[in-house]
C-alpha cells in the first residue's frame, strides 16, 4: 500500500515571498512622499524560514482520545523552510525531505536561522556562495564566501498570529531585529523619502521627480562588477521597497547582469535557484 504522508502545514500560516515587479514598467506606481528602501539585489537563492504553527503528529493513543470526543492539543510551533516556490520540510516524515537534490542548501541555512525565530516570525533571505559540498550557489557569484560556505542576507521578514493575520516589518524593524540575533541583512543603500534621494529632486514635478530617480539610479548601481564578490561578476542590480502595510517592491537589474543570465541560459546552465524551485 502506498505510504500515506502526514501535510503539517496549517491552511493561512506559511507565505511564500511574492514576485518582484519590475521598476521601469511600474515606475508610475511611486509618488514623491513614499518612504522606500533602495538595497543590493543578491545573485543566490532564495529562502524563506519561518517559525509558524503546524499540525503536531499525534501518537496513538492522543488519536484514540480525539475519536471519543476529547480534545488534544494538535498544533504546535514548528520551523517551516522552503526554496523560492516550494516548501521543503512541508510533510511530518523527517526523512522525506521535498527536493529531489543532492544538497538541502535551505534546510542548512534554516538551521542557522533556527534559534533566530521568534513564534510567528518568517525571515525571507538570500543564501549566497557555495553549498556545503563546494558547489557554486551561482556560477561565479562568490560573495567573498570560501569554497564549502554561504552566507544569509535577510530582506524581508514577517509577523504572523496563530489566526494568520500577518504584519510587514519596516526596514528599521527588521534592521534591529537582525542586529539582535547577529543576522545578516542585505546591504541597504538609501532609506528615507523618495523626493529626499537626491538634491535635485527638490521641487520638481511627480512625474520629473520619478524620471530623475530612475536614472540616477541607472547611474550609480548599475552596469558595475559586483563589489561583494573576489570573482569579477556583473552586479545584478537594485530592489527599491515601499514601506506599506503589504508588502511593496520594484527591481531594477543591469544589462551586463541581463546579458550574462542571457548566455548561461542559452549553454542550459542550470542554477540552484531554477533547480530548487521545481
């Protein structure tokens, strides 16, 4: 008979992060008196942790008490991790693990994040460099890590309640929380105002106010090497994040990133990040 797995996952707790629109296209959705975010766009894979009520596995004799009527405590608070589209530990049954890799890159950077998390909390992040086997997280996007190790660079986290109502950490928030636990959070560039980015923005129009922002952006993070890297790489880019209850974010990627992606595709190179998220 085939082996019946148990879902631990309880209906409204886990969320995935959710996709990142691009900022050109989106570019109208700014006005002048948001607050925002501007931090480097990391080149690994994503993960997301989070310490989230689950469904307990009962032992015989707690299912026998449910079957007559007595109430059993079910539910309990259980680390939850997953790659960019996939939950890895989602079923009870430890050594069935949801990946079909060699490595569990997520499950070990998880480990790390463990005693980091607060009940209700979930750390969306970015584990760069190697797996623990030496291989490249992405080709060539080292981040000063040595073969065999990664880093955690956090950029969102959440607040989750046992009736899965969620709260949006601000980047103040999730800077203090991090500092607290000794985490890593991606290299934040700019957080104020977006009228207040630049001095040349002062009293100009929505529209020229937008304009402006997007260029200067173009001119000072994009088309360099990655700075965070030994290997000379292109750096990937910027994410701009919009301080609101839900969250908010625009990306803003290099050509010469662009490009590069462009030629591993066409030689079917395949990354951890497009592997571990099937």
């Amino acid at each position: 008979p085939k082996k019946v797995r148990h879902n631990r996952i309880i209906e409204n707790q886990f969320r995935f992060h959710v996709d990142t629109l691009q900022l050109k296209r989106n570019l109208h959705m700014l006005n002048p008196d948001d607050i925002i975010t501007i931090s480097e766009k990391l080149h690994g894979t994503s993960l997301v942790c989070s310490n989230l009520l689950v469904k307990r596995k009962l032992n015989w004799y707690e299912k026998l008490a449910t079957k007559i009527g007595l109430k059993i405590k079910d539910t309990e608070y259980g680390i939850v991790y997953s790659s960019r589209n996939v939950i890895k530990n989602q079923y009870l049954e430890k050594k069935e693990l949801n990946h079909w890799y060699k490595e569990d890159i997520w499950g070990e950077a998880s480990k790390v994040l463990g005693s980091a998390l607060q009940d209700g909390i979930s750390i969306y992040a970015e584990v760069v460099g190697f797996t623990s086997k030496g291989n490249c997280i992405q080709k060539g996007y080292d981040y000063g890590c040595k073969q065999g190790q990664f880093e955690i660079y956090v950029y969102r986290m959440t607040s989750t309640n046992q009736s899965g109502d969620v709260i949006e950490f601000t980047t103040g928030q999730m800077m203090n929380y991090c500092k607290k636990y000794n985490l890593k959070t991606v290299p934040i560039h700019y957080h104020g105002r977006l009228k207040d980015y630049h001095k040349e923005l002062l009293g100009a129009t929505s529209d020229e106010i937008r304009e402006q922002f997007i260029n200067q952006l173009t001119a000072t993070y994009l088309e360099g090497n990655c700075k965070m890297c030994s290997n000379k790489v292109p750096a990937e880019g910027v994410v701009i994040t919009v301080e609101k209850d839900q969250f908010e974010a625009y990306k803003l990627k290099s050509f010469a990133f662009f490009e590069q992606e462009t030629k591993a595709l066409d030689k079917d190179e395949v990354d951890l990040e497009t592997s571990g998220s099937e």
